[in-house]
C-alpha cells in the first residue's frame, strides 16, 4: 500500500495543504519546510499519483487526438506537430484511429 499525503503530512508535522503546494512545486513553501517535507518524501519513497491528482483537480492535461487514416502519410505529419505544440505546453496526446469509420469517430 503506498504512502498517503496525510501521512506525509504528520510526520513532517505540517499540514496537507503544505505537502500538496510543495508537490505542486509551489514558492509558497519556506525553504526550511521544503527540505523537511521533501526529505520525508524521499525516505518513504513517496510516488505521486498523477491520475489521482488530476481527478481531483478535475483536469487532466490529456487531449484526445482523432485520425482518419494513420496509414495515409498525411495524418502522421500533422499528429506529429500536434504532438509536438501539446508537448511544449505539458499537455499529453492520446492517439486514436477511427479508419475513415463514421461510427467509431461517433464512439
């Protein structure tokens, strides 16, 4: 079972929202509080569930990608630099193929 942010939280003697900002790599946490907190992570081998976060964030920085026809030698070009300006914004693209089908582009 892996560590909890609260847990985290009590044993560095801070409060959660303390533990999140510095997850969040926020400057609103004191350098003395920093290294606490950051040494605890380590020594616990914490691992931030991304997912989770994002769920709760109620944002994902996932965008979905649609092409018609991967085999056709334009759409791969153009995925690529939609990648490419997702990427530089920290977003994620995942890649779908409906295969010129009008049904699996409606799903």
């Amino acid at each position: 079972m892996s560590i909890k942010i609260s847990e985290i939280a009590k044993m560095a003697n801070v409060s959660i929202s303390t533990v999140s900002r510095l997850l969040c790599k926020s400057l609103l946490v004191n350098e003395k509080t920093r290294k606490k907190v950051e040494k605890i992570l380590k020594e616990t081998g914490y691992i931030r569930n991304i997912l989770a976060h994002n769920l709760a964030a109620k944002k994902s920085h996932i965008i979905g990608v649609l092409a018609a026809d991967l085999l056709d030698p334009y759409f791969p070009q153009i995925i690529t630099k939609i990648e490419n300006v997702l990427s530089e914004n920290n977003y994620l693209a995942y890649i779908a193929n409906s295969n010129r089908s009008f049904e699996r582009e409606k799903k």
